[in-house]
C-alpha cells in the first residue's frame, strides 16, 4: 500500500506527533479492515493553497477515517463543539486537526447559537485560508442510500469567506476537491475500497466587497447557492450514484461483464481487476448508459430488461457473473488440490500459535475497552462522543494490556522460581530459551501481541478468500446449471455491451475529456467518429 506523501515547505502547515500518531492508527485500522485500498489520481491535488475535501457519506466513522489516512498533509475535521471542553479529550482531537462548529440545534440559545456558529465557521475558513486542508461531508449525515442526499451550504460558505480572506492576505486561492470513495462492501471484513481524488471544481470568482450590507447577502447567498448546487452534482457524478440500489449493482454487474469480454477480445488472461480498475469501468458503464438513455431510450430499454433477465437467472442459481467467466474450461483434479492446500495453509497458521496469542493479547483489552463505554454511557455520556471515547480509552487499554502480559510471560519463561522455566530446563533445546536477556523477551513480547492480532486478521481475510474460491469450485462442478448456455448468453450480453462502449468516448479514454464542475459525466460522453478506411 502506498500513502501518498506529505506536502513540505512554506504554505503547508507543520504536522505533529499527536496528528502522526493518530493517523498512523487510522492507517493501521483501515489497513486490516480492507483487504486493498486503492489510491486514485492523488496528484490532481493542488500543490499550495488550502484545500476542502468534499465527499458523500455512505459508510459513517469508515469516511472520515479511510479519507484521514489516505490524503496527505494534515487535515482538518469540523468536530461538535462539546468535545473541545472535555479535559485532556479537547487537546487531544486539536491537535489531531479537529475545529470546533456549535450547531444551532445543540442549543437553546438560538440567536445566542448562531453569532457563535458565524464566528466559528470564520475561524475554520481561516484555518483553510492559510493552507489548511479540511474534510467535509456535504450532505451532513451519514446514510444507506444508494444516491447522494441534498447538499448542504456549509462548504461553500467556508469556501467563500477562506478565498476572501487568502485575497486579503495575498495568498493562493483555497481549491474544492470531491473524493469518490467506493467499497465493495464497507460493513464487511476484508473487502475493498478506493479513494479517488476527482479535478479541482472551478468557479466563478467570489463577489466583490460592497457597502450596501443587503446587496452584498444577496450577492453572497447567489454565489454559495450556484457552488452548492454544483457539489450536489458533483458528489453524484464522483459516487457513481443512482437513484435505487437495483441501478446501482445492475451497473456494476454490467462492469463485470464488459471487462471479462474485453480480456477475451484481447487474448489475455481473465484476473480480477484491482478496485480503482472496477471503479472505472462502472463510470463508464454509468457514462455510456445514460447517455444512450437519452439518446436511444429504446435500445437502452432493451439492453437494461435482457441484462436484468439475464442476472435474475444467476441469481435464481445463486451464481455471480464472475462464477461464470472464471470458470475454466477443465476443472482438474490437481487445481482443486493446490486451492484445497492453500486454504488449508492459511487455516494452520490462522488456528495456531497466532490466534490464541491474538486472543490473549488483545481479547482482555478489547472486553475492558467495552466495559468502560457501557459504564460511560450508564453515567450518561453524550452519544456523539461515544466514537471518540472508544479510541481514547482503546489507546489507554490495549498498551497497558500489553505491559502486564509481556511482564507476566517474560517472568514465566526466565525466572527461577516459575513451574514453566523449570518444565524448559527439562530438554537443552528448551532450555536455551530461559538464557535469553530479559529486556530482549520483553521488547519482542510487547511487539508480538499487536503484530499477532493483525496477522490473524490478514490470515483470517486470506481463509474467507479461499473459502469463497471452495464454494466456487463446488458450484463449477455442478452440471445442472447448464454451463453452455449461462456462458453463451452472458457472451453475446458483454458483447453488445462492449459494441457500444467502443462507438463512445468515455471516462479513461484518451481523448475523454472531463465535464466542467456541477455537470455530470453523460454531457461530456460523444460518439466516436467513424474510422478512416
């Protein structure tokens, strides 16, 4: 995996160990979570000036922490203003980049509430204004929806009033970057996400100061209503979203379909694409589907009820597509033994030494870690900081854990006076373990009981890959699905999908050129000229 680096020098705010070490665990946390992470197009982030981040919110604490620990420099969070007059909690999530926003309805000082949010939303366009970068989910909640929600205001009235006060101080205008971010299944352990990094959205300059307070809120409120009708637009197109979820995975159903047909027309061999590689083939598939429902709704028409047929059949089946493009042509004996072997490999390590030193060094922790929210929540702490108090107290516990159990390990196996060095002293082999220097074995201890828990995690995530290629090997030697037929239909449904995908310009194509801000992908997709003979 490769996270992109920091930006250094004059213009880019000073990173520190606090804000390191958080991210480091954001990094770690998501590393195990998802089996690939994908970076995309990392470098259309601006080299100077602040930058917003804009994204979708689909998959709640996953967002923010995925996005926290793939884009560089530090980044800022709005966080709920109660949490800054928490002891030790507030400095602690300041100096991990948070800035504090007092919601109008967190308060019963309604008038009293809004002055106070005005200026707060002032102090975090400043922190953008001086180069900082801030992470932002326009849409304001987290949801399961499978299109974006409504836009709200806040990103563009910080984007105003921050280039506003980099023009007063003579620095480079802050940039609005969207991030698509994409799961294979976010709720799910070991599955896939991608992070791309769209153009920066160009707009139309900001209003000029005038005296005329009125004329200069009307002004205001034209221009920030203009770019946050232009986010809304754009989280859509960067999301891939649809309006039903039925749209969403018929897309990439179709996606599946199109890239295995093209491996065949190339000659190559079929392997599962990387995520980024899936991602762009559905914005294309989502590309070229609604331009043509536009432009020939009945040839659409037909192509979406013979797709949907067709995949109700495999799901009738309890087949993918993938099951019926993967499938060889020969199923040997000697292929299912090396898949057999291997998923047998991963189920030693996974059932051995590694899964109880992950039970013993990180089960006691994890229960205590439970124990002191349930007690938390008990006393009557507030839902929102709930998330935050798990990860403070998980900081506390899991090391602490870890100096108690490797000081107990570390005394059995070298004192004197244990039953278990006296069993070692019994066979010379054994033996040379009780010779080893006690801060030697207390170091490699302390260092074993996290790297233990991530490995069983890593193997536990490599046993459901080979689990689900078992039950796939099963399927294929079923004869009663009618293997020729699934293959034939599914072929000549890829084809059509490629024909019309060559006769169209579309995202990743050479001569694809992006669509301006607050337009989606299908205004920019054209016919492609016939070729020369």
């Amino acid at each position: 995996m490769r996270w992109p680096k920091d930006p250094t020098g004059k213009g880019h705010p000073r990173i520190n160990r606090i804000y390191r070490l958080v991210r480091r665990l954001s990094r770690s946390l998501v590393s195990i979570w998802f089996r690939e992470i994908n970076i995309v197009d990392d470098e259309n982030i601006p080299p100077e000036g602040g930058i917003i981040f804009i994204s979708w919110h689909p998959s709640g604490l996953i967002d923010p922490m995925l996005m926290h620990a793939s884009l560089p420099g530090k980044l800022s969070m709005i966080a709920k203003h109660t949490l800054f007059n928490i002891p030790i909690l507030g400095r602690m999530i300041r100096s991990a980049g948070a800035v504090p926003i007092e919601r109008s309805q967190d308060s019963n000082d309604q008038h009293g509430s809004k002055d106070r949010n005005k200026q707060q939303l002032d102090n975090v366009a400043s922190v953008v204004a001086d180069g900082g970068r801030l992470i932002i989910f326009p849409e304001g909640t987290t949801h399961t929806e499978s299109s974006v929600k409504r836009a709200r205001s806040g990103a563009a009235r910080i984007l105003l009033a921050a280039r506003r006060k980099a023009q007063e101080g003579g620095k480079p205008l802050p940039q609005l970057v969207p991030i698509g971010l994409h799961y294979s299944e976010s709720q799910t352990f070991r599955e896939r996400a991608a992070v791309v990094v769209e153009r920066v959205m160009q707009f139309e300059a900001i209003p000029e100061l005038i005296e005329d307070e009125e004329k200069q809120d009307l002004l205001d409120r034209a221009w920030v209503n203009l770019v946050t009708d232009s986010i809304g637009i754009e989280l859509k197109r960067a999301s891939l979203s649809k309006t039903t979820w039925r749209e969403r995975t018929l897309i990439w159903k179709s996606r599946s379909l199109a890239y295995a047909e093209k491996i065949r027309q190339s000659g190559g061999k079929l392997v599962k694409p990387t995520y980024a590689e899936s991602v762009l083939g559905a914005r294309r598939i989502r590309a070229g589907w609604e331009y043509l429902a536009e432009k020939d709704p009945d040839l659409t028409s037909k192509l979406v009820e013979d797709c949907e047929e067709h995949f109700e059949q495999l799901e009738q089946r309890t087949l993918t597509p993938l099951d019926v493009d993967a499938r060889p042509e020969r199923l040997t004996t000697w292929s299912s033994m090396k898949l057999f072997i291997s998923w047998t490999w991963s189920a030693v390590w996974m059932l051995g030494l590694v899964t109880w030193s992950a039970i013993f060094g990180n089960l006691p922790p994890y229960r205590g870690n439970a124990l002191a929210i349930r007690i938390m929540k008990k006393r009557g702490a507030d839902q929102s900081i709930i998330g935050t108090l798990k990860v403070i107290t998980a900081v506390v516990f899991f090391p602490l854990w870890w100096l108690v159990a490797s000081g107990g390990l570390t005394w059995m196996l070298l004192a004197e006076a244990s039953p278990v060095n006296e069993f070692l002293q019994l066979h010379w082999l054994l033996a040379m373990l009780t010779e080893l220097p006690v801060a030697l074995v207390f170091i490699l201890l302390f260092l074993w009981w996290p790297a233990s828990g991530k490995l069983h995690l890593r193997l536990y995530g490599r046993l459901v890959v080979k689990s689900r290629q078992l039950r796939r090997w099963k399927v294929w030697k079923d004869d009663q699905h009618n293997w020729d037929e699934l293959v034939r239909h599914q072929r000549l449904l890829a084809g059509r999908l490629v024909g019309l995908g060559e006769g169209l310009v579309l995202p990743g194509d050479e001569d694809w050129i992006d669509p301006p801000a607050g337009k989606d992908d299908a205004g920019s997709v054209k016919k492609r000229a016939p070729a020369q003979v």
